[in-house]
C-alpha cells in the first residue's frame, strides 16, 4: 500500500512505537511528524493541517482521549475534520465502541 504524500501526525509517548511505526509510514511515502505527547500533539494541530493522526490511548499527563477533546475544543486547530484513529494494545470486545464514543474515527490495536 502507498500513502504517497499523505501528511501523518503519529502522537504517542513511546519512542521505540514512533520508531517503529514512522519508519512503516515512511516506507508508504508519508510524510510524517510526531508528537511524544498530548501537549506536543496540541501545539502541533494548530499549526499544520494533517490528513490523519495516529495517537496512542494511554499517555502520562495527558492519555489520548482527554488531548482529543482538547484538540477538538481548540477553536485554532487546523484539524477539526481530521480522521484520529486511536492506538492501544487494548483488544477487548467492545473497545472499538468506546473509542468510536470517545470521539476517535476508529482504533488500531
């Protein structure tokens, strides 16, 4: 699969998971910028436009549930309507409902 151009914000606390997963976006033809936490993540929405963000559930400080809504309540984001899919190791029956209730597009396991 080629995701040529596709510009990426990958939000998660773990370097070796940003690692990981930019070097797979990367190999797709992404382009991609990364935040190691909510904080981060916020000061980026308001400053680029993206086509999707990837964000990881279970941050320190900030988890990613509480950045979304604060993305969401941001009246600068540049990413209102921007597909946020959650990352988690959470594969329990009925976790994708409550990401979809939190406000995510969808979640990544």
């Amino acid at each position: 699969m080629k995701t040529e151009g596709l510009k990426v914000l990958l939000v998660d606390d773990n370097s070796m998971n940003r690692k990981v997963f930019n070097m797979l976006l990367k190999s797709m033809g992404s382009i991609v910028d990364e935040a190691a936490s909510g904080v981060e993540c916020l000061e980026l929405v308001v400053q680029n436009s993206y086509d999707i963000i990837f964000m990881d559930h279970l941050m320190p400080f900030m988890d990613g549930i509480e950045t979304l809504n604060r993305m969401y309540a941001l009246d600068t984001s540049l990413n209102l309507d921007t597909p946020v899919i959650a990352l988690t190791a959470n594969a329990i029956s009925g976790v994708r409902e409550m990401y979809i209730s939190e406000g995510f597009t969808d979640y990544m396991s």
